[in-house]
C-alpha cells in the first residue's frame, strides 16, 4: 500500500521574530543569572606550591579568616567568642578534631598564629591550613626526561 507524502521541502523565507526573542531572552537569563546574590564571603586561599597534603581523617570544624573578620559555622565573631565556640564544639565531639583554617592570602601569620593559640586553648591539637590544589602542567616541556 502507497501512502500519500503530505510534507513538502520548506521555500520560502524564515521569519527572523521568534529567533530574535529566544535570543533576547537567553540574553536576559544570562544577565540575571549574573546579578544574583550568592551568599558568603570570598576567601582567596594560597595555592599549595609542591607541598604533599594529605586528607583528614575523624571530625573537623572550620574558621574562615579574612582581613578584618573571623567567621566560625557560617557566622561572624569575635576572637572571645571563636574561643567560647571552638571549646563548646570539642566538648560535644569525642576523641581528636581537627581545625581548617580557610586563610585569605592578605591575612598575616600573627592573625593565623592568634587562632592557632585560640585552638589550643580550646583543647583542639590538629590544624589543618586550607589551600588550593597543586596545578600540573601537562605540557610535553614539563615532563620528566626517562
């Protein structure tokens, strides 16, 4: 049995209108999505260099430092209340904790050396100071001679 073809190659001229508002509002996604708040505080940590750094094992609390804030469990506090904070938290946790410490590269060594001392203080003995990933260069030239 023979059906009948009812599609026929399209002619005629496309007509620019829909293209034209799908584009504008792609456009528009775009911008909005750029404008959005996110949440935070930008923390530029140092890049590791050629230091092995391994993982952490047990539980761990976290301290972000910036320049003029120290932020303990998403919120902004003092160093008197970093310190009341880090010894609440190592009570409720059995066994040895682990402090990462997220550093700004603009913080200097006697703020990192402060919150180091508030640790101990705390009773925490294991810091851990959080960097960027090594990168590796994949290039021919960077590779070693066998």
């Amino acid at each position: 049995m023979k059906y009948p073809r009812n599609a026929r190659i399209f002619r005629g001229q496309l007509d620019a209108a829909p293209f034209a508002s799908v584009f504008f509002l792609l456009v528009i996604f775009i911008l909005i999505g750029k404008l959005t708040y996110t949440p935070g505080i930008q923390v530029r940590l140092p890049a590791a260099g050629n230091v092995r750094l391994s993982g952490v094992d047990g539980p761990t609390l976290s301290v972000a430092l910036t320049t003029n804030a120290i932020y303990f469990q998403d919120q902004q506090v003092s160093e008197n209340d970093l310190s009341n904070q880090l010894f609440t938290a190592k009570q409720k946790i059995p066994g040895p904790v682990t402090l990462i410490v997220q550093s700004d590269k603009d913080v200097t060594e006697e703020k990192r050396a402060q919150v180091w001392a508030i640790a101990q203080q705390a009773g925490i003995q294991n810091l851990l100071v959080a960097t960027l990933p090594r990168v590796y260069d994949a290039s021919p030239a960077a590779r070693p001679n066998p």
